[in-house]
C-alpha cells in the first residue's frame, strides 16, 4: 500500500532528528549556530524567520542546497511553520548525503511561542523578484545583496565612454541611485562609443541624455543629473552623497582632484582609463591599498597627456573597461570577491592581452602616505603649468 | 625586452616592443632614450630624470619597490613604462 502522509513523516523521524526552539535558540542568539534552511513558501517567509537562516523553498531545496551548504557533513537545521515539511526536507538532504540534519520541532510557529527573537525580512516587491531573479539565484548576491544593491548610491565621473556602459550596468543591476557629473553634450562623435546617448538626443547634457535612457531601462533607478565639472568646491559635498564612485573623467586634473577627494571621504574609487586599443583598471580602496598617486605621484603637463579626442579611442574598448568598472563598484558595494584594489590591470585589445601589475602603497606618497599632506590642490593649475604646487616647475 | 605603452608607440616607430641591452633598469632606460630620442622626450625631464607621471615595471613589480633605476636586470626580464592615462570620458 502507499505510504499515507503519516507513514512519510514517520519514516522521516526514523532518520532525522528533531531539535526544540529552546536546544537551537543559543547558537541562533550567539551567531555560531548550525545552518538553519527555512524551507517555506516565499510568502512565509516574508513573514518573519529566524535570525541567521537563510531561505529555499522546498521547491528548490535539492537544486539550491550545494550553493548554500557546500559541505556535506556540516550541521544543518531545517526549518518551516511547523516542522513538518522540515522534516520531509531534512529527510531529502540526509537522501542527498547530508550526514548531520535535524529538524525544527514545532517550526517557526513554536519558536515564535517562545518568544525567541524573529526578524521580519524587508522583501523585494514580486516586480523586483521578477526583474533581478537572475541576481538573487547567486548566492553571493541572493535577495539581501540585491537589496543591498537597491539601498547603493554610486557616483560616475563622466557619462562618456565608460560612464555610457558603466551607468547603463549599474542601473540594469539595480544600483539604487547613480549620481552623473558631466558638463558636457552628446555630440555625433560620442556615438561610436558612448551607447547611452542616442543619435535624437545630440545636444542634450549627456547626464540627462543618460538619465533617459536609464528610465527606459529600469524606472526604480534615482539618477542625480550633476550638469558640471567637478573642483575643489563641490567635490567633498558630492562624494558624500554616495557609497562608490566609478571614474570616468578624461582628464589629469579630475582624475587626480577624485582621487584625493575620495581619500578624504573615505570613498573607494574604481578606475578606468582608455587610449586607443588599452585600457587600465584597478580600485582604490582609501588607507586599505593603494591610492592613484601611490601608482602616478604626479600628474603630467597637457602636453605629454594626449587625450581620446586627440589620440582615438577604438569605441568597443570602452564597453570592456567600463563593464570591468561596473563589475568591480558591484562587488566593493556587496564585499564580494577579490577587487583590483592592489593591481592594475592592463587589457590591450589589439594583443587580446589582459597583463596585471602589482600595485603597492607607497610610503612616500603625496596623498596616503604616513606623512601626505592631504589637501585639495589646483590640479587644474598643476597640470596647466602654471602654479599651484611647489614641484609644479620641476615637472612641468 | 622593453615594452613600449600604446600611448608612446609613435615615438618608437610604431613598435610594441624594443630590445636594447643594459645591466641596470637606468642604464635599459638610457639605451632606450638613445635609441628611440622621441621616447626620452616624453618620459624625462630636461635635467634627465624620470617624470614622476611615469612608472616603470620590471617584470609585474613596481621599480621603485626594488632598488629604482639601480635594480639589475637579466636578458629575461622585460621592463614596462607605464605613463598614466587619463581617458574615458570625452
């Protein structure tokens, strides 16, 4: 005869144990508890849950589990409302080679009884389970990290060649709020590269021009239109705004101003640089690795510093280096992975090369080191040979 | 093997990458020059000394992390001149 559901929930208590509320709470109020996996529907769960669990329906739970528990003999606890579905549950992963699973005994609705501790999760909207559904099956990303995201505010120093990509990936990804800073307009020109811009929207302000096309892509995006240059004036006030800032700039005075800036506002910088067929990335995370000056001390005269206008730029480098931005103000805003931050990476497109080079803080350097002294300058001035420093004469 | 930025080719007749013989990076980097003036306009200063926009790597490692222009050099090693680039926005 077919096992009736009771036959099933005892032949599952014949192999998995059940733990009270009361055996489970101290490792739950300590932090160092087995895993606990609450099996319930999604609905459920919103509902509240216990501290410290993570969520997978029943559902998912054998596709989903290795992600989660990626060792087979660590202790896990299966939760759901009443710790019968749990107990199914435990069953499957003790199937599945899962050696130490017990059950929640009365599920969450016990635990809640006893007055244990409950967090009600902040969910995401079915809209935005839907749209970033892709984010939350990463288990480093998952459905806190893509809140995380939603709650992030990145700055892009330009809305150009590797803000145009940059901004575009943020915004798919659900980055919150982006923040544009550009003076300048989509020009034809722009078009080759700078995919954010459309050809109806030559001469508009390549921030708001941008702004558009983020709507388009993902309403939820706040985009602040920043319609000037940064300097030493606004640069402290608008950095505080935001978590990460992706720079853009095509230029040696910005560049070096954001470094500095991001220095004094404790704000990881992302950096990308493009000439021609090569492109340069790391990120530099302020007093943990190095900074841009700990790489570049100074800043070069203009004309030793040919610019993509002057030198050309191939349109498709720009995707790469802005995307690898993109890739690396992610993962700093989840602390996910290993960033660029102590390398510079080097990807020549006409060798398809991609070399890394160690970067180290530099004892001597001029804005992070142990005798920096760290100040806005006029790189403007610097840069232009004209003052505002006092080495400025002997590299100018 | 002296690997020449894209940002400075021209000034190397185009090429990606010059020989030149030398026992130290500095005595490489004068070989260079020589070989190739329109490099040295671009990386020194008029009093001959690097420009401080300009890093050069031995190998993956930072130059000024070793011994500078004073660190050997063997026929193996390739050295990189890593001028700074500003690009990306316009």
């Amino acid at each position: 005869m077919s096992p009736s559901y009771q036959d099933l929930l005892g032949q599952a208590r014949e192999v998995i144990s059940e733990v009270e509320p009361s055996e489970v709470a101290p490792g739950v109020a300590a932090g160092n508890g087995p895993l606990i996996i609450d099996v319930r529907e999604t609905a459920e769960w919103d509902q509240g849950h216990l501290p410290g669990a993570v969520h997978i329906p029943r559902g998912f739970l054998e596709s989903r589990v290795a992600g989660m528990a990626p060792d087979r003999g660590q202790a896990i606890i299966v939760s759901c409302a009443s710790g019968q579905r749990s107990l199914l549950s435990a069953r499957t992963l003790h199937e599945m080679g899962f050696t130490n699973v017990t059950s929640l005994a009365g599920g969450f609705a016990r635990w809640k009884q006893n007055n244990y501790p409950v967090v009600v999760p902040r969910a995401l909207s079915a809209a935005q389970r839907s749209r970033y559904s892709r984010h939350i099956l990463i288990p480093e990303v998952g459905e806190e990290g893509q809140m995380k995201l939603l709650d992030s505010k990145v700055l892009l120093i330009g809305a150009g060649g590797l803000g145009s990509p940059a901004a575009y990936y943020l915004a798919a990804a659900g980055v919150g709020t982006l923040g544009l800073v550009d003076d300048d307009e989509v020009d034809e020109s722009n078009l080759q590269r700078q995919i954010i811009h459309t050809t109806d929207r030559v001469g508009m302000n390549k921030g708001e021009s941008a702004k558009v096309a983020i709507a388009a892509l993902n309403p939820e995006v706040q985009v602040n239109v920043h319609p000037f240059r940064v300097n030493r004036d606004n640069v402290l006030d608008l950095l505080s705004q935001y978590d990460v800032v992706v720079d853009g700039a095509d230029n040696f005075p910005t560049r070096y101003l954001m470094a500095d800036a991001a220095l004094m506002t404790n704000t990881p910088l992302v950096h990308a640089s493009i000439l021609r067929f090569e492109g340069h990335a790391s990120v530099f995370t302020p007093y943990d690795g190095p900074c841009y000056r700990c790489l570049f001390p100074e800043p070069p005269p203009p004309d030793l510093a040919p610019s993509c206008g002057e030198a050309g730029v191939l349109g498709v480098l720009c995707g790469v280096m802005g995307n690898i931005q993109a890739t690396e103000a992610i993962k700093v805003l989840l602390g996910i992975g290993d960033t660029l931050s102590g390398r510079l990476l080097i990807y020549d497109a006409l060798d398809m090369t991609f070399t890394e080079l160690k970067v180290r803080r530099d004892p001597d350097c001029p804005s992070c080191g142990p005798n920096a002294d760290l100040q806005l300058r006029d790189y403007e001035a610097w840069c232009a040979g004209v003052g505002g420093h006092d080495h400025v004469g002997a590299t100018a | 093997m002296v690997k020449i930025p894209p940002v400075l080719r021209h000034a190397a007749g185009g090429t990606p990458t010059v020989q030149v013989g030398g026992a130290t990076i500095g005595e490489v980097l004068i070989a260079l020059c020589e070989a190739h003036p329109a490099i040295g306009a671009q990386i020194l200063t008029p009093e001959g000394e690097l420009h401080k926009f300009v890093n050069v790597y031995l190998n993956d490692e930072d130059a000024r992390l070793l011994q500078w222009v004073d660190t050997p050099v063997g026929d193996d090693d390739t050295l990189l001149i890593l001028p700074a680039m500003a690009g990306g926005r316009a």
